[in-house]
C-alpha cells in the first residue's frame, strides 16, 4: 500500500488570529517534525496544503496578501512532493489533492497539522468517505482553546481527546508518530 504523509495547514496565518497560543507550538512542532523527517527517510511522499480565504487583503492573515501564507516558522523544511491550496476545511475539495492521490497510487494518508478539529479532522473524516485509508497523528496536530456555546472552556488537550475518540475505529487509526511511520513501511510498497 502506498502511503503519503499530508501536512495541513503548518502556516504562519494562525500566529495572527486572536486565539493563537504560542504555548502550545512547540509539542506540535517537534511531534510534526519527527513525522515529516521519519517520512523523508523512509521515502514517502509529503505533501503541502495551505489554506488560503478571502477576502484578498493584507490584513487577513490567510490571503496571500498577507505574506502569512506560508511554513510556520520552526517548520523543519522539507521537499514537498506537491503543494496544493484549498478553499474549504477539506484539503480534498477542489484543490486537486484528490487527483494527485490517485494519480500516484496513494491508498493510505497520514494526516498532520493545523487544527485539529477543524481542517485535519475534515479532511480525514472526507478522505474515509471516498475510500482512503487514514492514519490521524494526534500529537501531530496542533489546536487552541475554544468556548463552548454554553460559555464553557473547552482547552486543546480536550479538543484533540474528542477529535481521537470520534475518530478512531470510524474514520481512521489514531496513531502515534511512530506507529504511523511503522504501519506506512510494514510491508508496504512506498
């Protein structure tokens, strides 16, 4: 089975919207840049997405205009085997990624980056629904704390227990760092 690492949304965008908490980049960044460096190694493909909204001004951290649209720093860097960018919480809705994926055989996703009950669980539950495989690196992902409708905090570490548990055994395996890169490599053609 051929696998492909996807990182979501690693951009600077996020270090200018009001809930951004500096606190928690560096857990994610070091889990994300064990995941990207252990498929580098082990030649699997990675592949870049950026979110990029309206509207076109450079006071919106995700239009290009910004210059925000861009590897968050500390990302290590890496040669993407493609970029794509997207438009909705889906990295497969009409960016292409979907083509690409077929195109080269890729039948299993790991799943990276930023947020984690936003884009990266959108686009794992997607990519089930139309017949990947998913492999969701909770550690490799990265959110902020949130307010519940009823006023109630709700911290990222909840978030991302919620998101594993929704996901796990329905829409993907949950897995470490190292489980994800074991299972992309046992017996697989990369």
């Amino acid at each position: 089975m051929t696998t492909c690492l996807i990182v979501i949304d690693a951009q600077e965008s996020f270090r200018h919207r009001p809930y951004w908490n500096a606190a928690l980049l560096a857990p994610y960044l070091e889990a994300q840049n064990a995941l990207i460096a252990g498929a580098v190694a082990a030649g699997l493909p990675v592949v870049r997405v950026f979110h990029v909204d309206a509207p076109p001004s450079p006071a919106n951290p995700f239009a290009l205009e910004s210059g925000h649209v861009r590897p968050i720093e500390g990302l290590a860097p890496f040669e993407a085997a493609a970029t794509f960018t997207k438009h909705r919480h889906s990295a497969l809705v009409n960016s292409g990624l979907d083509v690409w994926l077929t195109q080269h055989g890729i039948r299993r996703l790991i799943v990276s980056g930023i947020r984690t009950e936003q884009c990266c669980e959108t686009t794992t539950r997607h990519a089930s629904d139309l017949g990947w495989e998913v492999d969701y690196v909770t550690d490799a992902t990265l959110t902020f704390d949130m307010v519940q409708p009823d006023g109630r905090p709700l911290s990222a570490a909840d978030i991302k227990a919620r998101t594993a548990t929704v996901l796990d055994g329905r829409f993907a395996t949950v897995c470490s760092v190292a489980q994800a890169l074991e299972r992309a490599t046992e017996g697989a053609t990369t």
